[in-house]
C-alpha cells in the first residue's frame, strides 16, 4: 500500500504468514489491539482447541517470554511470536536474552517503537532500548521503515531458528519508500538511492524506521543543490556485520567521511557507522518528539555546516 501504520503493514504481513506457514503461533501481552498482531484466521488456543493459533499471554511480558522459548525449543516445527510495546521489553528482557542463550528463534514483534508514540509521554518512550539490544550477542535487532522492509524483516526471522529476532516497528503512518526491498534486509544495510559515480558520494546519510524518510527527503533537497547524496538503510546492524569487506566498503566507502545517521533514538553505538568526523542526530535523554525539531529543513542544514566543515579541514 502508499502508507499505513506500520504496526498495520506488520498485521498484514503476519496474516500472510500464517496461511502458508502451519508452525507459525503467538500473541500479545494483553495488547492484541494496539500491536495488531491478532492472527482473524483463527481462534484461541486453548485445552479444548489446540488446533487454534492465538495466545492469550495476560499482562505478563516476562511469562510471555518464557513461554515463547519453551514453544520454540520444543519442536522445530513451531515458530512463536509475542507482541508488546517495545519500552515494555524492560519487563522480559531476561526471557529474551534466554532466547538469545538458548538460541530460540522467538519472534518479538515491538510496536511504538520511539518517542513517536502519542499520548503517554516519556514513561512509555523507548530511547536506550535499540542500543541494548544490538548489543546482546545472537540477536537480530531489526527497525524496518516501510512495508517491503517488514516484509523482509519476517523473512528472515522465520528461518533463523536458533537466533531471536525483534521486530521494533512504528506507530505513526510511514509511506512505501523507492528503493527499499526484501532483499535489501538481507544485507542488513543498503543503498536506496544514490547519484553520484565511483562510489565518492559526497555525503552519506544513514537512516533507520521512521526517519529513513527524512533522509530520503533531505536527500532530494541536496541533490537539487547539485551535490551528490547516497541514502543507506541500516534496517539490522547484525546483518550487516555478516557482509563481506567488500559490499560494506561498496555501501560505506572508507574514503568518504561526511557521514550523518539519523534516528529517533540513542546514538549510543553509531559512531562506528558514522566515523569519527561524521555526526549521529538522536534523543540522549528523555523528551518528547517536538524537542528534537526532527525535520528535512533541520537535516539539510546540519548536512550543509558538515560539508563545510570537512572542507575547510582539508584545506
């Protein structure tokens, strides 16, 4: 579709899943409604219906948790998900780093992924949580930007058997952008749109969920300044750590260092991606989304005062 609530595009992809996939089962931490993630095909599991596909978990995020690691490491023929809001993985983050030991193939489907979320303000506004978790060993922390993206994201979550994925995806709408692919994912970051020649962009913007869309935008505003741009997706770090020397080198060239990434998070980590001249806009602290003036017009401007930066220096 054009666009949609991303968590919405996930509830499509899930529905999908489930027809062609018998194995696949799971549920919500009593949050079916706002994760989407209610399998209409079918009813609930229970003792009398065991043919049924949809768990009813309760308010037990860490139970939840649990349970999805005994279901995966019971048969190979069983792939559970659960669902949550993604600051709530505070309350099973001991279950999944079990999934993580164990190498249980749970999928952790983690809506309202960043401060982005609405109404409930900081308590529910996941800053440090992409951080933590691209920091725990055997785990694919995915954050898709639009629906080929998810689509790619699941993908590879129902074959990776012996490592958890978690799918951090937004509540607010977000268009199909040019350039994104399934395949894309599989490499874990990648180029959507790039118009300069012998890989030597003259910055690189780098872009995770929701905010890859601004830096397509601010993208387009350089270009029609007659600089060259190179957009990269870095939907799954993990993935892209996998990759050859070379496809990274042909992704983030080592002779280009005016590097911006942009996400409504922590930037805690993304220094190595950026390298030491380049700059990572994110939330350091805990605020709302109207604090941190994310906007084209805002990342056009910083893209312009490092260029000139970096030219001066090498004067």
């Amino acid at each position: 579709s054009p666009g949609g609530r991303h968590k919405k595009t996930c509830h499509s992809k899930s529905q999908r899943l489930a027809k062609v996939v018998p194995g696949f089962l799971g549920g919500s931490a009593d949050l079916a409604s706002s994760n989407m993630t209610l399998l209409k095909a079918f009813g609930d599991f229970q003792k009398a219906t065991p043919e049924e596909r949809n768990l009813r978990f309760g308010v037990r995020e860490h139970g939840m948790g649990g349970i999805c690691n005994g279901i995966a490491l019971h048969s190979p023929g069983l792939i559970p998900y659960c669902a949550t809001f993604f600051v709530f993985t505070d309350y099973m983050r001991g279950a999944m780093r079990i999934s993580a030991l164990s190498e249980a193939g749970v999928i952790y489907v983690m809506t309202h992924d960043s401060i982005g979320l609405g109404e409930d303000g900081p308590t529910h506004q996941p800053v440090e949580h992409l951080a933590s978790f691209r920091a725990m060993p055997n785990t694919l922390m995915f954050r898709p930007a639009d629906g080929n993206e998810t689509a790619g994201a699941y993908k590879i979550a129902v074959t990776k058997r012996k490592t958890p994925s978690i799918l951090a995806l937004s509540r607010q709408k977000l268009p199909q952008l040019p350039g994104t692919s399934i395949e894309g994912v599989e490499k874990g970051g990648y180029t959507i749109s790039d118009n300069s020649s012998g890989n030597k962009p003259d910055v690189i913007l780098v872009g995770t969920g929701s905010e890859l869309e601004i830096a397509a935008q601010a993208a387009e505003v350089l270009r029609k300044e007659g600089k060259t741009v190179r957009v990269v997706s870095f939907v799954c770090w993990e993935l892209f750590d996998e990759q050859t020397d070379e496809y990274k080198e042909s992704v983030l060239p080592s002779g280009v260092s005016a590097r911006v990434s942009i996400e409504a998070a922590s930037t805690f980590g993304w220094g190595k991606i950026v390298g030491g001249e380049g700059k990572s806009i994110g939330i350091n602290s805990f605020g709302l989304v109207h604090q941190l003036h994310y906007s084209t017009r805002s990342l056009v401007s910083l893209l312009k005062l490092l260029l000139m930066r970096l030219s001066h220096s090498s004067k």
